[in-house]
C-alpha cells in the first residue's frame, strides 16, 4: 500500500510526444501539503535556473481521479496536485556515490562546488533549503 | 509483403553494404573479428518491427556519431518504402517515437532524446513504435490542455521532498 502523504514521484510518457518526465504527484487530502507551499514550489521552480533546478514543465491538479484508477496501479485515486518536470538519467547523488564506494578528492571537490553554487542561487532568491541531502541531488552526465 | 524489399532502395550511406542479405547474418561474420578486438561494437543493426510482417532493417557503422533523432526519421523512411497500403502510412504518420521491444527503460529515454548518441545500442536491437495521442486544446484560446491522462506512467521511483519515509526505511534495514 503506497503512502500518499509524501510527495510520490513516478517516470512519466507524454503521450503526444513520447518524451520522457518525471511526475510528482502531492496528495491534496494531507493537511501537510497545503496549496500556497505546492504554489509556492511551483513558482519557485518556474523561476530557478535550468541549470541547477529540474525544469518545471507542466502543472496541473486533479478534483476526482476515479477515471484514472487504473494507471498500472502506480498512482492511487486521490485529488492530488501534479508537478511535470524534465527527467534526468543519471539517479541520485546517494546512488552515485554507492556505485563508486568514494570519490576523489577533486571529484569531490566539483561535486560539491556544484552543489553550493545552486544553493547560493537560492539564497540570492531568499529561499532557505532546510533539508539538503545526497539524496536529493541528482547526477547528470 | 516480400521481406527484402527494402534493400532495392538505394541509400549511399556505408549502411549500404548490409544489401545482400537479409538481416546482416553475412555481415556479421566479416566484421565479427573487428567486434572482437574493439570494447564497444561499432556497428549495429537495428530492427523496427511495426508487426512480425512489416520490419524495417537498418544497418550502420560509427554509431557514437549518430543521433536518435537520425535513426527515427531513417527508420521510419524505410518503413513508409516497405509497404504501398495507405491505411497502414497513415499509421506510420502517427508513430511519435520508438521503444524497444524487450522494454529496457533506459534505452527508451535514450532514444526520446533526439540529439542522444547513439553509443549505447547493442550490436542487435529490436524496436517498436511508439503510437501518439493527440492533444486537446482548449476551445477559446486554442492553448493546450494538459492533464494526467496525457501521461502513461511507466515506472514509480518513490517519495522525495520529505525524507521520513526514506529514513524510516532506511533505519529498519540497518538494524
């Protein structure tokens, strides 16, 4: 049984293209994921610079999802908000660094240069990022 | 529908020389010394089955220089010269991308990306395509409208933005 009260995120094809997304899907019923924060990290991401922040493509929410029951199961029917943003190859930082068991000192070093850099772009925006974690970064080639 | 059809169409590029046989078995065997000492195969045959009837053979060398976007249109040409029967070109019109037949979902967001090398294909891949929905648009002011079934979820990765799950997951494993 998926838990919807956190943010899900599922890999997405957009069915008059066939282009690849990713799909985050916030639970509107759970008290936690008020709609000013989803509009709030709607706005910000339409804002953010490509080259630091996954791109925001599209956004939408659903009011009944019972047509939709059926998608693969994958995604449960509640009324939920949707976030369609551009999808990267690479997995997550945590992962990354798994497969390498460590990573060079100048590795490293890039690594973690790239990471204060999106994060100075947010502070120069006023935006305070409370939970940064390896797993929250992810790797493009 | 005869098989070999396609090779009488003349093509100058060096993925000609696959003509005299049907899926590259002779080919093969010339280059298969040449396959053997480089790491990555340079050479790759790529198969769009549209059905078990109707496929469509490329054949080409220096695949880290070829794009994705290239072995879409070249496929698709070669599928359009296979076959004269305009109820099937018109089903061709509307294939919007291709996948691989074995569903490997890697290569599938590979060959999405039209400027993508093509350096990842095997020797061998078998592809299938990739029909389009149309998109609705909005009446008034002919916008498009977007919504979750314009979407076909292929895989769910798992919760992000809030880390109790993970963490929670992750502490019961460790124990």
């Amino acid at each position: 049984m998926i838990n919807l009260s956190f943010p899900y995120i599922s890999i997405a094809r957009k069915k008059d293209t066939g282009k690849f997304y990713a799909v985050k899907q916030i639970n509107k019923n759970e008290s936690i994921n008020q709609p000013t924060y989803v509009i709030n990290e709607r706005d910000m991401l339409l804002e953010a610079p490509e080259d630091f922040f996954s791109k925001l493509k599209y956004s939408f929410q659903t009011v009944n999802d019972n047509a939709f029951a059926n998608l693969k199961g994958l995604i449960l029917k509640t009324e939920s908000y949707y976030l369609i943003m551009k999808f990267y190859l690479g997995g997550d930082f945590h992962h990354y660094i798994l497969q390498r068991k460590s990573l060079s000192e100048k590795r490293a070093k890039e690594c973690f240069a790239q990471i204060l850099t999106a994060l100075e772009v947010l502070h120069k925006n006023r935006i305070i990022f409370r939970d940064l974690k390896v797993k929250r970064s992810i790797e493009v080639h | 529908m005869h098989m070999g059809e396609h090779h009488s169409v003349p093509s100058g590029d060096s993925d000609s020389r696959g003509q005299a046989d049907k899926f590259g078995i002779e080919n093969k065997k010339t280059t298969a010394n040449a396959d053997f000492f480089s790491l990555k195969f340079l050479r790759a045959t790529v198969i769009l089955e549209y059905d078990p009837s109707l496929r469509a053979v490329l054949q080409f060398n220096d695949i880290a220089n070829r794009t994705a976007g290239w072995l879409c249109s070249k496929l698709l040409k070669r599928l359009r010269a296979l076959t004269s029967n305009p109820e099937i070109h018109s089903k061709i019109d509307s294939i919007v991308a291709l996948k691989t037949k074995n569903q490997n979902l890697f290569h599938d967001v590979l060959l999405s990306m039209d400027d993508c090398s093509l350096s990842f294909l095997e020797r061998e891949t078998i592809l299938v395509p990739y029909f389009g929905a149309k998109t609705r648009y909005c009446e008034e002011s002919l916008t498009p409208l977007i919504g979750l079934e314009d979407f076909e979820i292929v895989k769910s990765l798992g919760y992000g933005g809030f880390s109790k799950v993970f963490l929670g997951n992750l502490s019961q494993y460790s124990r």
